[in-house]
C-alpha cells in the first residue's frame, strides 16, 4: 500500500517547524537562523530520502 501524497504534504510544515526550532535554539541572529533551518531541513530530507530508497531496493529485491 503506499502512501498517498496527501500524507506526504503534512510533512512540509513539520519539517519546516522543527527545522526553525532547531536553528532558533543555536542561533540568535535572524540570518544565521535561516541559513541553519535550510541546512537542517536538507539534512533531513536527504537523510529520510536515503533511507527511503534503502527500503525500497530491499523490497524490490526481497519481491523479485
């Protein structure tokens, strides 16, 4: 069953969220904090997308 891309949209806001809360909590100045919301926010999606893509050659593999 995959999951459907309205489930992946409510993932924008939070990733968003979370990327600010962790940018806030290092740094003061309001550049400072952009730039780390938007070096967290890539981390994090290239690290969920390797994982993603990990997960599916395993199932394409276990499948065939």
């Amino acid at each position: 069953m995959a999951i459907s891309l309205i489930y992946l949209l409510w993932s924008i806001p939070v990733l968003a969220a979370v990327s600010l809360v962790m940018a806030g909590t290092r740094h003061e100045r309001p550049e400072l904090i952009w730039q780390q919301t938007w070096r967290n926010a890539v981390w994090t999606l290239t690290f969920l997308g390797s994982v993603a893509a990990v997960i599916a050659v395993a199932i394409w593999w276990i499948g065939s």
